[in-house]
C-alpha cells in the first residue's frame, strides 16, 4: 500500500516507516496537518496514519478537512487510522466522528499494527477493483450501445458545460447535425442488422473526422455523439469562425468515401449524409437555439438534394 503517515516527531516517524517498509508498503511522511492536506491533494494514498496531538492543526481537524476534499469527488474514501499516545474512549469517540475509521495506540504491540495493515490492504484493494468497476460503469452509462459514441445524456450534459464557459468568455460555439440519407430504404433493401452495422460504420467515420480536427488542432475539444436514431452531432467547443464548414466537408466527403453499397439512395449508389452546420460566435442566449439553427440547416441541405453540408 501507499501509506501517508502524519506525524510530528521524526523520531517516530522513522521508527514506523521502516517498519512499515519492512511489511511491503510505501511511505510518506508529513510533518504537519497542512503538509498532509498539500500531499493528500498531490498524490493518491491507499492509507493515512493520522498522529492526533500536533502542534497547530491536530489530527481531527486535519481528517475533517481531508475528507471535506474527499466529498468533491464521488466514491472516494481513504482510510484513515488515528495513532495516538492516549488510548482513551473520548478520542476514540472523536476520531470516529471527525471522519477516522479506526485508532491504534503507539503503545501497540508490533503484532497488532501488523494486523491492522494487513486488514487494510484488504479493503485498498477493494477499494481500487470498486473505483475500477465504477469508472467502468461510469463510461457505459455514457455511451451509445450500439455505436460506442457518446449517447445523447452525455452530450447534453457536456454541451450545457461548454455553452455556459462559451457565453461567459464570448468565445465561439459551432455544433454539426448530420442524418445519414434514405436510412429508412437501406433499412427496407438491407435488413436492421446490416442497418445497424451500417451507423457504426459512419459512426467511426465521424469520429475519425473528430480526432483528425482535435490532432490538427483545428477545433481542439471537437467531439461526436449520436444523437439518436440514424442522426449524430459533432460538438465545437471553439474553433475559428468558419472551421465548422471545413469540418462539415470534411464529414460529407469522408462518408460518401466508405463507399457503402445503398442503391436506394439514387443519387449515389453509396451511403451518404446530409449536415446542418452551425456556429454562433460570440456564444449568447440559450443554446437550444443553436439546436434549432442546426436542424433549419440540416433540413435545407436534405432539400437541396442530400449528400451536402448547409451552414451559416
Ligand atoms: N438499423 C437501425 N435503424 C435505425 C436505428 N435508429 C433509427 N433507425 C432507422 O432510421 C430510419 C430513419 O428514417 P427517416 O427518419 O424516415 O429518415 P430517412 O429514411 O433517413 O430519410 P431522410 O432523413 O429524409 O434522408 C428509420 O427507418 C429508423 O427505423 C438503429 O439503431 N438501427
């Protein structure tokens, strides 16, 4: 384990860190409740060793306001274990209260400490396998099953993010909605299956087109989602007026490029799609606007024949 043991006597302090490097883990040492919170914030621990009588902020109060940092961010928990000359109820009482999760005397035998340890890297590591499992769960709820963009919940909690930072720092906002062409008839000629195959594919495609912008550093922070249905969004956090119609291009051009067969699609034989592109620069009033702008263009562009880009 990584341990941050917060004690203001050296002397101890080094007695139980070899200790403790002599049962496997790693230590760091704090000398004061403030250089405990400065290395709790720089680093990850998977234990504290919290000393309570320090001179200036003792260990309850520097446990309150480690955990306080803890409540920002969801499932985070480091145990913490008081060690403490008075083995007394009213401390034992207090530690718990100030967020401890247990107390060990430094008059324990050897033995004990061991234990404790022991039993601690039990729950670090249950603790890393359940952050894992978290961040797993985490990413799936935002993400489209089908397609492995983000879904459209994700999306608009991001997008409503970006728009607020875009208002306040007048910057530009562009936002792409693209409809593959005829998907009903490649649904009718093909089968679902091969339909669902087919919007991964332009999936991917878009997706491409999106990491392309972010490397070229064109519209860095540009990212895809799927909308919903056969219909996908690129959002443009900020970008230089006029880079949403390059990348609109750029969308039409690289899908018509697939060259997935759709007979139905008169025109072009292949799969192809049709894209609103619009950007409103300085950010102001509500974004939904910009939805609403999007979708004007993207329907002129289905108008004007389909396999085009319209923007503003
Ligand atoms: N295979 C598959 N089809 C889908 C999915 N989501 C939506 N669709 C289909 O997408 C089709 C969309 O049809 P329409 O809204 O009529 O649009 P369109 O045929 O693409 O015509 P235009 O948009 O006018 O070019 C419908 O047939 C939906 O069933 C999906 O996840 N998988």
């Amino acid at each position: 384990m990584k341990i941050l043991l917060v004690d203001d006597s050296r002397a101890i302090a080094m007695v139980t860190t070899a200790r403790l490097e002599s049962y496997g883990h790693e230590v760091r040492h704090a000398i004061n409740g403030q250089t405990a919170i400065d290395l709790f914030q720089s680093d990850h621990f998977d234990l504290i060793l919290m000393d309570i009588e320090m001179p200036g902020m003792n260990g309850f109060e520097t446990t309150t306001r480690i955990r306080a940092q803890e409540g920002h961010e969801p499932w985070a928990w480091t145990p913490i274990i008081f060690v403490t000359a008075t083995d007394s109820d009213t401390n034992l009482v207090t530690a718990i209260e100030a967020g401890g999760d247990d107390f060990i005397s430094k008059s324990s035998p050897e033995s004990v400490l061991q234990a404790k340890m022991k039993a601690m890297t039990r729950i670090a590591a249950l603790r890393a396998r359940l952050a894992q499992a978290n961040g797993k769960l985490q990413d799936q709820a935002n993400r489209d099953g089908l397609t492995g963009l983000l879904n459209r919940r994700a999306m608009d909690l991001r997008v409503d993010s970006l728009w607020e930072e875009a208002v306040r720092l007048g910057k530009p906002f562009s936002l792409l909605m693209i409809d593959v062409d005829n998907f009903k008839k490649y649904n009718d000629h093909y089968g679902h299956q091969a339909g669902d195959e087919c919007l991964c594919a332009v999936a991917a495609c878009i997706e491409r087109v999106a990491v392309q912008a972010n490397e070229d550093q064109m519209a860095p922070g540009v990212f895809a989602a799927r909308y919903g249905g056969e219909e996908f969004s690129l959002v443009i956090p900020d970008a230089a007026a006029g880079v949403h119609v390059g990348i609109a291009m750029a969308v039409v051009e690289a899908i018509a490029a697939l060259a997935i067969e759709h007979t139905s699609n008169e025109a072009w034989g292949v799969v192809t799609v049709s894209v609103g592109a619009a950007c409103v620069t300085p950010a102001n009033g509500l974004v939904k606007q910009v939805f609403r702008l999007a979708d004007e263009l993207l329907y002129q562009a289905k108008d004007a024949g389909r396999n085009r880009h319209e923007s503003n």
